[in-house]
C-alpha cells in the first residue's frame, strides 16, 4: 500500500526557562493508506505530542512531516489552517461538541469552512449521521445524547469533510466498557469499509488491539515493531 503518513527523524522539544525538555528522539515512523495504527506508552512518552504533529496542531522542532507526499511542516500558519481544514478529522476524549448546537449544527460546523452550498452541507451531515447510526438524533442537542452518542456525534464531524486522516486522541477515554466498544466497532468500520486512515493515540489494551497496527513511544523513543 501506498504511505499516506511519513515521519522523519522527528525532534520534538520545548523550553523551560533555560532548559530545553526533549519530548520526541528522533522518531521515524511510516503510516500505510488505509492503516489503523493504534500509538501506545505511558504518560509522558511523547503519543499526544506525535498525533498533534502528525495532524498539524503542533510543529516539529526538527525532522520531516509528509501526509500524501506534502510536507506540512513547511506550511505556514495560514496554509496549515487550511491544510488541516481539508485533510484531518479529528476525535477528542471529551467530544469538544458546541452545547447549544444541536447534533446536526455541531457536525456542519467544519463544512462552514468550505466551498460546498447549504444543500451540499445537508447532504454531508445527513450522510455522516446516518454511517455513525444517529440519522434519528438530528437535533438532538449534548445534554440529549449519552457519552456514547457524543462520541458518535463527534465522530460524525470528524469524517463529514471526507479526510484524509482521521486522528483519534483517547476516544474512549471517557465512555463505559459497552459504549467503548461501540465507539472501536464504529472506527472499525470506517477503517475496513471506508479505507479511512487512522492514527489513536490509547492507554486501553482493548481499544488497541482493535487496530491493524500497534506502536509504542517510551520517554520519547518509538520502540522497533513488535515492542
């Protein structure tokens, strides 16, 4: 399969008054089309810090960063804005769902950025809620729906631009055992059926064995495969 996500010798650090904290050693890491990689390790070890560069939240202190061949670190803030706008779906622990918006209103809402008319945008948000089986709960607001339908809600917006990468930080962090499963069945799906690419970061076992792939950081180091 092609590489959808290439990183190379990634350096990540930051200041602390004087002192500069290394966060990532030089990681390496290629992510094939299509693949779920599930990223592993203890608090601290850098997993949060990766998916952000790897979804252009943040930028490296040094190495490469290619998703389908572009290097994003060389974007500025403009044009990483709207890289990300275009290319990421991304899925919070905690939703980071608008409370005053209905479920339909808070899935539309990165559709606002783009070109496609208000019929279009019905089109894609209808659609979106309908493959994460809330087709029903429109407008439903939060406060309406369970932590699981939240998630779905969330999960919704996430795929509503059609992305290239979908990134995942903990997205079952704060949901029961059933709606965990849920949650993994549905990022499943949009895996095999959709050929979505996807990147989790996890502490749960469970979640990650959901995933094709399995990597693990330790104190800013990707361990070899199988690690």
């Amino acid at each position: 399969m092609p590489i959808a996500i290439e990183v190379k010798d990634l350096y990540k650090s930051y200041k602390r008054d004087a002192l500069e904290v290394p966060v990532l050693n030089n990681v390496s890491l290629d992510i094939e089309r299509g693949e779920f990689m599930a990223l592993m390790g203890p608090s601290g070890s850098g997993k949060t810090t990766l998916l952000n560069i790897i979804a252009g939240i943040d930028r490296p202190t040094s190495g490469r960063i290619l998703v389908e061949g572009q290097d994003i670190a060389q974007l500025n803030e403009k044009q990483l804005a709207q890289w990300r706008s275009e290319h990421v779906g991304f899925i919070f622990q905690f939703y980071n769902l608008i409370p005053v918006l209905t479920a339909f209103e808070n899935v539309e809402l990165p559709l606002l950025l783009t070109p496609l008319s208000k019929a279009e945008r019905k089109r894609q948000v209808q659609m979106s809620l309908e493959i994460v089986g809330l087709g029903e709960r429109m407008k439903h607001t939060p406060n309406q729906l369970s932590g699981g339908q939240q998630q779905r809600v969330a999960i919704a917006r996430a795929i509503a631009t059609d992305p290239t990468i979908i990134v995942a930080d903990e997205p079952t962090g704060d949901l029961d055992k059933k709606s965990a499963e849920e949650i993994m069945t549905l990022l499943t799906r949009l895996n095999k059926e959709f050929n979505k690419t996807i990147v989790m970061v996890t502490h749960d076992p469970g979640a990650a064995e959901r995933a094709s792939v399995q990597r693990h950081l330790e104190k800013g180091d990707l361990l070899p495969l199988g690690q």
